[in-house]
C-alpha cells in the first residue's frame, strides 16, 4: 500500500511545487485548503471563490483530491488575542500556522496519512518561517516529526518520513531565504505555468485592513457578520456604538445591502439620485443625533454636491427621508477607520 501524505495548498507556487516533489516520489498526496475571510488570492473574476478557487485549480493540475475546510470561526479567537503577537500589522502569523497545523493533524488521521506537508521556505517569512518559529509551531501544533517542507528539508533536520524511507531526502530540496528564483526554475522543471499567488496574501497585513480590525477588537465586535462587512465599502466609526459602512460602487452597494441585519439601518439617495448605499450598525443609531449625522456623512459621497440633499433612511421596514446637508471632506475623515 503507497503512503499517503497530506498536503496544505493554499493555491500559491511555493505549496504547489512541495507537493509536486513528494508526489514525484510515489507519495499518494491529499490537498487540504484552509479558507477564511481574510484571504486576498482572488484571482480570477469577481465573485469567484478567491482561495479556493485557486486551490482547486492546482489540485485539478496535480490530479489529487482536494478538502477545503473554514476555520474563520476558529480563527476570529486566534486574532483576539494571539499567544505569539502580531507581525508588522494584525497578522499573527504564528498562532495562524499553529492552528492550521492543528486542524491538519486531525485531518490526517481520518483521511490515514502518515505525514503532512508545507510550501514552507526557511528565512522566506520573517516571522513565522524562521528557525524558531518553525520548530514553536511544530511542538504546538503537535505535528513534530511529522511535517515535511521538502523546499528547505535538507537545510532542516530529517523528518519521520525520511527516516522512515518513505521520501528520499536527497531528492528533497535545500531553497532558503526570500528570492523567488529557485521556486520559479523549478517552476519550470515541473512545466508549471499559471501561479496567481506565488506569494501567498492575506488580508491582515494591509494596513488599511488591520486598521478595521483593531477598530471591531477594541469596540469587542470580532464576530462573522462584521467581519463580513470589512472587504466592501469606506468603513466610519461615529460613536463607540456606531459604525457606518459606505459603498464605492454598485457590488459594494449590493453586498452592503445583503449584510443587513434585523436592526441595522439603511441610508440610500432617492430612487432618481445617484449616490451609494450604506449601513449603519450599532445601539446608537437609535438616537437621532446618530441618524442624522449618518446621512450627513453618506450625503457627502451622492452626486448632488449642493444645497439641501435627501437621503432615505430604513430601519425595521419603515423608511424615513431626511433632507441634510452633506459633511465637508475634512469633516468626513475625522470619523474614517
């Protein structure tokens, strides 16, 4: 019976060329893709499924068998309060693998592999692909022995597999540091073309992004539906209880819009006005203060630049109009996340 490995693909170069290495090496390999909402690899047209949509690609390339498994919900208690601290921005890159790592193991017995393996390179990522950190989250992800990096194995110490026979650790590969210029000649070698991500992305390194996280962290608003709302739209806080969301354009209209819930407010230009939609989510839209000054902010981005302008204001099905006057562009930044 062939060993069996499983594989974390996560669509990009670096996972996809690990798994080609070890497949080489008569290794019956099952792709896993971990998905949350703070994924950015969305090639591919809008609306496809970002991730998962790559990985997909590449496990139909390899000709393997792909699981994708949501661990936002999971991941939400992780970027809290990360154990390890955040990168650069709200990335907390080590506490992330750990808990992928995690998941995997569990996967990997019901699936009966006997190892698991990452695109990983030593010294790629600064912090969660050096040394230290990579040996941190082997023993507490509970996966040491077990974890295979075959683009930087020779450079670590041999795993089960190798000790095992079950992969040729001199077939492996020793690529170290940042340069995408081993990757891309073995790219090559393995006649692999369309790699949308060769880098890998995620949401929480932007610092436009990270912003509107530590905003729902310190206001304890880390939850699924707000975290849904963070990709569309310019994000306002008008109060401590009070935040607005304001389209940029049509889609971001539409899923602003879908991301309504019971008790949330809906600003909009009359039917025959251009201008975008937005929601207003929080205790304080309750008072009129917050109303009113909600639609002054969402005025500002209509097309009618002048004198009084009207915006339709819904809540709990009954609608309002409120005629306002829109905020200047200084006035509105003060309340921009």
């Amino acid at each position: 019976m062939a060993i069996k490995a499983l594989s974390l693909i996560s669509g990009g170069l670096d996972s996809t060329l690990a798994t080609k290495v070890i497949m080489d090496q008569g290794v019956e390999v099952v792709a896993v893709n971990f998905v949350s909402s703070f994924c950015r690899c969305d090639h591919g047209a809008k609306g496809t499924d970002g991730c998962r949509h790559e990985a997909r690609f590449v496990s139909e390339q390899l000709g393997i068998p792909l699981k994708v498994v949501n661990v936002t919900e999971d991941f939400l208690e992780v970027l809290r309060s990360p154990k390890h601290g955040y990168g650069s921005n709200m990335n907390p890159c080590i506490d992330c693998r750990i808990l992928m790592l995690r998941e995997a193991r569990q996967l990997m017995e019901e699936l009966g592999a006997a190892f698991l393996i990452t695109g990983e390179v030593l010294g790629q990522r600064p912090m969660s692909q050096h040394g230290h950190a990579m040996r941190t989250i082997e023993r507490e992800a509970g996966v040491e022995g077990i974890l295979l990096r075959p683009l930087s194995a020779k450079r670590l110490e041999p795993t089960l597999p190798e000790k095992n026979g079950w992969v040729d650790r001199e077939k492996l590969l020793d690529i170290s540091g940042r340069s995408r210029r081993p990757q891309m000649a073995l790219a090559q070698t393995y006649h692999v073309k369309d790699y949308p991500c060769p880098a890998g992305g995620c949401l929480l390194t932007d610092p436009n992004f990270s912003r509107r996280i530590r905003d729902l962290i310190d206001h304890d608003l880390l939850n699924l539906e707000d975290v849904r709302l963070l990709n569309h739209g310019r994000h306002f806080r008008l109060t401590p209880a009070a935040k607005l969301v304001v389209g940029r354009d049509e889609h971001d209209n539409n899923m602003i819009e879908g991301c309504a819930l019971e008790g949330d407010h809906l600003f909009r230009p009359l039917a025959e006005a251009l201008g975008p939609s937005a929601l207003g989510r929080g205790a304080d839209f309750d008072k009129g203060e917050t109303r009113l000054l909600a639609a002054c902010l969402v005025a500002r981005y209509f097309d009618q630049k002048t004198g009084a302008v009207s915006v339709l204001v819904t809540h709990k099905g009954r609608t309002r109009e409120l005629f306002v006057t829109p905020l200047t562009p200084d006035e509105t930044k003060c309340y921009l996340i």
